[in-house]
C-alpha cells in the first residue's frame, strides 16, 4: 500500500474548501502533492486526461469522467464525487480499470431543500422583478400568490425532498409526494400524502423535483407530463437538469399552461446564452448554486476527502456507489 506522503491528489471542485480552508490545509499535509482546478467550471474529458496521468486519488466535481478520462488514469485508485449525483461517472469504466467511485450523500440536502423553497417564494411573489424595477424608479403593483392552502407535489422523497417537506410544513400548505420506496413513517410524521404521479400532477400547484438522474427518469418531465399538471402550475428543479425536456418546458410557458418554472440545473451546464430558457420572464434560472452554501460545502468537502484517504489508506469507504 502506498504512503500517503507519496500520493497525489486531484481536486476539481471551485467551492473545496471555500467556506473551510482548513479542508485544503489538512489535505495538503496528509498527501505528497495535491492539485486544484483553477479554471473556475467542470473540466471535459480531454482536460482530465492531462491531469489524471499520475494521480492516486480524485475528489471530483460536476467533471466529464467518461472511459478516455479512466484510461488515462493508470494509478487513480478512487474517484470521489463532491456531491451525492455521478450521472457523469462511466462507472463501467470505473470498474473496469479497478477505480473505486464514491459520493456524499445528504451532505447538501438542507442547503438544497433552503433554495428550493427560496425559489418557489421567488415565483409565487415575483421579488426579483420587483426589485429591479424599484431599483428603477418605479412603484410597480403586482400579483402574487401565498403558499397556505396551495398543494406542492415532490417529486422524489430522498434526503433532499425530505428536507424540502419538512420546510414546506410550516406554510400551511398541503404537501403530497411521490417516491418509488415512500417512508410511511416519515409521511404519517409530517402529514405527507404519499401518492402517485397521475393524482399528484392534477392536483399540485407546485411541482418540485428530487428525483435521481436515470434511464428512467431522464426527461420525465416532457410533454405528456406537463399536459397531466394542474394549468397554471409552477415547476421547480433543483435535482438533475435531463429530468426536464427543456423545449416542452418552454412551450408550456408560452402556451401559458404553466404559470412559471424555477431550474438551478440544466441539460448542458453552463446553458448556451442562446437557451430559449434565458427568453421568459416567468423562467427564473439560477447557476446550480443549490450546494453552495457553508453548511453543504463544509459537509461535502469533509466526506469527499475522508472518503478518498479512506481508499488511499485501503480502508473500505463508508458511501461507495454501487
């Protein structure tokens, strides 16, 4: 097993440490060498293959791990995601050349749960352009919407959706969710109406997603889907941007079936300038912030490093993904 003064470490996410700089300090004297990404955005393929050459271990951001990018990795023992998501891990290829890939899970889902209610508020009672035109000189009259005794439907009742239910309690609203392995307990607890998709969709003011990024999930929300919702519905993403057919998306705001939408994810991040997304006041978009917050980077900076020395160290991790 090798020392881990002769290891060397590739850190790519831009917020590692931010909000700890202890996490980089205590990093730096455990390991022989450790390399940060300063480009400031996820890294493709092609850039990892440079940087992957003789590194041990990587603490990995939102980057483009595909098969190439393992490849070039002759001594990487152990990827670890900085985040619970690894849609962009080819864990095949993981396997195949021997690369243990773990995550962090529930280390952001309070920070995540906060924006997503921060974003329904935002499209229920339109502040953001209130702001701006105030800022302006004027004294603009708008209508807005309360949330008490309006029906949110979540999508997925993970760590994250669970956080978000908890929250969502306290506004007096009535709160259904949809899970393929629902807590029962944690329903009854709350006073979570556990149901399907068909009753939830027609019926929910509000839908927010919390589902992981699957085969079978990618792109559920498509035409078909947004037809089944309650007209003049909102639509909340803070989970995984191909859960959301972004051009049906578009067309029900113009068509004037959904009142509004709130994404913090995207199919391409960061989205082209020229996203349709970008055109409609009603589409509020903010920059996958929704782990940025002291609690969820301290808590996924810590996990993400505990987790490679853990392998580093051959010791089996506690979040390996499967």
């Amino acid at each position: 097993m090798k020392d881990l003064k002769d290891c060397k470490i590739l850190v790519t996410p831009t917020s590692y440490g931010s909000q700890d700089p202890e996490l980089k300090t205590e990093l730096e004297k455990l390991v022989g060498e450790v390399v940060y990404n300063n480009t400031g955005k996820p890294l493709n393929s092609d850039q990892l293959k440079e940087l992957l050459v003789d590194v041990d271990g990587y603490i990995a951001g939102l980057d483009e791990i595909d098969a190439s990018a393992f490849d070039s990795a002759p001594i990487l023992k152990v990827v670890s995601r900085y985040g619970v998501g690894y849609n962009n891990v080819d864990l095949n290829a993981a396997s195949k050349n021997g690369v243990i890939v773990t995550n962090t899970p529930g280390a952001n889902a309070i920070a995540v749960a906060e924006l997503t209610i921060a974003l329904i508020l935002n499209m229920l009672r339109p502040i953001i352009p209130a702001v701006q035109r105030t800022k302006q000189g004027e004294w603009p009259r708008y209508k807005g919407f309360s949330l008490v005794g309006k029906t949110v439907g979540l999508l997925g009742l993970g760590a994250i959706g669970k956080e978000t239910a908890k929250r969502l309690t306290g506004f007096g609203c009535r709160v259904m969710a949809y899970d393929l392995y629902p807590d029962e307990k944690f329903a009854a607890e709350y006073g979570i109406e556990m149901s399907i998709l068909d009753v939830i969709l027609p019926a929910a003011d509000v839908i927010s997603l919390h589902l992981p990024g699957t085969a079978e999930t990618r792109e559920i929300v498509n035409a078909e889907f947004i037809e089944k919702m309650k007209p003049g519905a909102w639509l909340v993403n803070t989970a995984r941007g191909d859960l959301i057919n972004e051009k049906a998306l578009v067309d029900a705001i113009v068509k004037g079936k959904l009142s509004g939408a709130a994404l913090d994810v995207y199919s391409e991040e960061p989205p082209p300038s020229s996203s349709p997304i970008f055109g409609h006041d009603q589409i509020i978009a903010t920059p996958h912030m929704g782990a940025h917050a002291d609690s969820a980077t301290n808590a996924m900076g810590r996990m993400a490093m505990d987790e490679c020395l853990r392998v580093l160290r051959g010791v089996e991790p506690k979040y390996q993904v499967k």
